[in-house]
C-alpha cells in the first residue's frame, strides 16, 4: 500500500501493489469500510497497481484521518498473514476435518480389554 492522502474533494485515496495483496486480502480490508464509504477501485493497466478511492457516504465523514490510516495499514496486514497462515495450514487443517467427520471405525487408534 502506498501513501494514503485526502484530496481537494475530501475523497481518501490510495494505491495497493497486487503483486504484494491479492485480491482476498483487499475484499476483506475494504470490506469492512463499505458501511462508511462508497469504495471505488481502479486497476492500472500498465502495472500490478490497483487505485482506490472512499467517498464518506451520507451522514459519515473523516473524523480522524490518522486512526483511517493506521486501520488501514494494520487491517493489510493482518489479513495478509491469516492467508499466510490459513496456506501453510491448510493440509493439517483437511487433515483434522477428515477425521472428525469419519466414521469413527476408521480411525481406531487403540482397543479397550476387559
């Protein structure tokens, strides 16, 4: 993400490098301002960046453009390590549902004696 700025028209507006977040990542971040902003995204045609722009819908405005900023860059990274980690887990995690909903003869590990 680069630099995060408020224009002339009171709009905030920022670019994300694709290359870095993808899509998932940036649904999940702007998702949650879409009850506040009317969000606009903008590919670059000659690059990995994407453009975005949040307009305050009616009755909302910038109150505080720093904790926007700091939301902003924390919610990226956030969300780009709960992909990094749901990836490297994903085989443990396919391991543990398989078992779980087994039928449970499959998966006897031991027997009880009387």
């Amino acid at each position: 993400m680069t630099t995060i700025n408020i224009n002339d028209d009171g709009l905030v507006e920022f670019s994300i490098d694709t290359s870095i977040y993808d899509e998932w990542v940036i649904e999940k971040v702007l998702y949650w301002l879409s009850a506040d902003y009317i969000i606009t995204r903008c590919n670059d045609t000659n690059s990995y960046i994407q453009n975005v722009t949040l307009e305050p819908k009616d009755g909302h405005c910038i109150t505080d453009f720093q904790q926007l900023k700091e939301k902003l860059s924390n919610d990226f990274i956030d969300y780009k390590n709960r992909q990094t980690i749901a990836r490297e887990t994903a085989n443990i995690r396919d391991l543990l549902f398989a078992k779980a909903f087994a039928n449970s003869d499959d998966f006897v590990e031991f027997t009880f004696k009387d």
